[in-house]
C-alpha cells in the first residue's frame, strides 16, 4: 500500500510525519548524474522528495558500471543520456517523485535558470569548476548547497548557504587548483562514492526537516580509516567574491562563442557551441551514415567512429570527440562531420 | 625525539625528518594540492605551516579532489 511507503521513515522520530512532509514538499536540483548522483539521486527519490531535477552532459559507458548504481549494460548499449537512464530508472523507483532528467552541460550561461526554483543543489559533479559555478548560482539565489566529492577511496563533503556567517566553497579553495585527482586517473571504489552520497543525503534531510545541525567540512578513506571533521566558520572571508555583501560571482562571468574543455584524464575533447544550436540527431546521423561507422542514434545523440575517433553529438549541440586531448584535432573532426 | 600524534583519527609515529606542518604535507605527498589542516582543533592558515609537530598534536587534513 503506497501510504505505508515512508512508514519506516516516519518512525524515525528526527523525522516524523511532520518531516515526510517536509520532505515531500521539497524541489532538489541534483547536478550531475554519474557515481555521487546516481547514489543520491535513489536515496531522496526513496525518501520521498517532492520534485527531482537532474542534469548530466554525459552518456552512460562500460567503466561507469561499477559505481553508477542506476545504470545497466543495456544502456551501455543503447548509448544512453545519464539524465535519460536516470530519469527513467528513478521513476520505476518511485512514481510519486516528479522527475525531471535534462541532457546538457551545465555552464554560467544556464545555471542560474536551471537550478532556479529549487530548495536544494546537490552537488554530483566531477570537477571543482563547475562546483565553483554552482557555488556561485547557488549563493546568488540564496539555495543551500551540498557539495560532496570523491576519489579512490576518498570522500568529502560541505553543505553551504546553511548559515549566514559560515564560508562557502570559494572562501575555502582561495585558488583554483590546476588540476586535482578524478577518478579517471586514480581509480574509485564504490563504498565511498555511497558513503559520501549518504553522508549529503543525510544533510539534505536534517536540512528539509528543520533539524538544528552544523555545517561541516568532513572527509573520510575507508581503505586507510582516515576520518576529519572540521568546523571551518573562521574560514569565511569578508572579501569573498562569491559569498560577501559584496558578491560579483565571478564563475558565473559569461563565456562566448565555441567553448572547448578537455575532459580531465579521458582523452576526450568536449566542443560545445553558443547557445541556441542544435542539432537533430536522427536528421544528423543520415548525413553521416555514409562517410561513418558504428553509427547509434537516438532520441538524444548519434554517436559513430570517424577518422579512428568515437564521436557522440548531443541534441543540445555538443559534441564529444573520443581519443585525443588536442582540441585542434577536436575541431578538425567536428568540421569534418559538420562543414 | 619520538612523536606520536593524532593524523585524522589515527595513531601516526611522525618521521624523523618531517618537523613541521609544511613537511608533514609534503612527507604525505599533499603539498600541491588544496589542503586544509586544523590542528589541536584550530584552523591553521597556511603562513602557520611552519608551525613545529609536537607528540601528542592532534592533526586533521581534508584535501579537494575533482571526482564524483
């Protein structure tokens, strides 16, 4: 019977019926849809959240099984959309949630209206710029935001925007570091993708039922037993260009025209062109069926090999070009493909 | 001098040539990465890396990684 699903839930006394309901009404925005949102995505799609938006630029592939719980070698296969797959599987999960899963690469040009409107921003993304971007989206609509990482057996978390004297994450990282470690160069196993996934989800519900709790910084291995719990209010700089009274934002600056950006460790180069072109895939894939091979099509994508790359062309006008970390060599293909 | 102290909630036996917290980091290979260290439950900025270990110091250090 579904009025019994969060029955379990509610017994909790932290929670209570009072705090399903909290919980039901709330609109969480989840950015991204690999390891971290697959995990947290189930989790509150499980605990009964309202409305669930989640974004993701990527296509599912072999190397993410391990860890992205909500995915199955058939949508390997079918070369589908995370956002896609992740809608569809959270949905059979539980029909109550709204769900809403968009294909497209979250930038300062869309941020701002994709999370608008939300409770929540949970962070699933797997680079510290766009979390820089969404820290100052975040900020700027005044919406809590639940940052979590992880690598290897290594994980952290910091929810921000909790409290008004408290750092967000710009007031953390001072600089933006030139490059950190991702899981594509040294590796990740999936107990901590679900401890660092449980440990934002945890937050999320003690936020959306208006339980008293202080934001920290924590990290955890659980391959060396490492653990760090940090208080890091004295962290918060009065300048911050993100989080003080006078705030510019300055990751959400627009860019213009083509933007390239070489996929940390992949070998892969992502173009992406201004907003306003797109692409018809299937209109697309039968102007390349002759000149392409391992040609896949569907709604959202055509992915072939071409000139020995993997090439994915997605809906919203991006393209993925596999086996090369030379955006020249990026932009001979895409020309090549697209005159 | 033998120091034993608290690294993240684990016994740690400080080597020899590691004297201070800049070293530590680098001893941990975490000196180009984005760290922050508190120490006996005080941020540490990092013009005080150069504070000297002493046994018994309690230690913690949360590194950013990109990944998730």
């Amino acid at each position: 019977m579904s009025s019994s699903k969060y029955s379990r839930q509610e017994l909790f006394a932290p929670i209570g019926e009072e705090g399903q309901k909290r919980i039901r009404e709330a609109k969480v925005f989840i950015l991204g849809a690999g390891a971290l949102g697959s995990s947290g995505a189930e989790m509150l799609v499980r605990a009964g959240v309202g409305q669930i938006t989640i974004v993701d630029r990527d296509i599912i592939e072999w190397t993410n099984l391990h860890r992205q719980q909500l995915y199955t070698e058939q949508d390997v296969v079918d070369q589908l959309p995370k956002a896609a797959a992740a809608e569809r599987r959270l949905k059979a999960i539980n029909s109550d949630v709204d769900i809403t899963g968009i294909v497209t690469d979250v930038t300062p040009q869309n941020i701002m209206e994709l999370i608008d409107g939300h409770d929540i921003v949970l962070d699933a993304t797997d680079n510290i710029e766009t979390r820089l971007i969404a820290n100052d989206a975040a900020l700027k609509l005044g919406i809590p935001f639940f940052m979590g990482a992880c690598v290897g057996s290594y994980g952290l978390t910091f929810p921000i925007g909790i409290q008004d004297d408290q750092p967000c994450l710009h007031c953390l990282l001072e600089a933006l570091p030139s490059q950190t470690m991702t899981c594509d160069t040294v590796g990740v196993i999936s107990p901590i993708v679900v401890t660092t996934a449980a440990r934002q989800a945890a937050d999320v519900l003690k936020y959306l039922t208006g339980a008293d709790f202080e934001p920290k910084l924590e990290s955890a291995d659980l391959w060396t037993g490492d653990r760090a719990s940090m208080n890091v209010a004295s962290m918060k700089k009065a300048g911050c260009p993100s989080c003080s009274e006078n705030a510019v934002y300055p990751f959400l600056s627009a860019r213009e025209s083509m933007r390239t950006a070489v996929l940390c460790g992949r070998e892969t180069v992502q173009l992406s062109w201004p907003e306003g072109r797109t692409f018809d895939p299937l209109a697309f894939a039968e102007s390349i069926h002759g000149t392409t091979t391992n040609l896949v099509k569907n709604e959202h994508l055509v992915a072939c090999e071409y000139k020995g790359h993997r090439v994915v062309l997605f809906r919203d006008g991006r393209m993925l070009i596999h086996g090369t970390k030379e955006v020249v060599t990026a932009k001979k293909i895409a020309a090549g493909l697209l005159g | 001098m033998e120091r034993v102290i608290e690294l993240n909630g684990n016994q740690y036996d400080v080597p020899v040539e590691v004297g201070n917290v800049q070293e530590l980091l680098g001893h941990l290979e975490l000196a180009d990465r984005i760290v922050i260290v508190e120490k006996n439950r005080n941020i540490l900025s990092k013009d005080a890396f150069d504070q000297p270990i002493k046994d018994r110091d309690q230690i913690e250090i949360i590194h950013f990684v990109g990944g998730g």
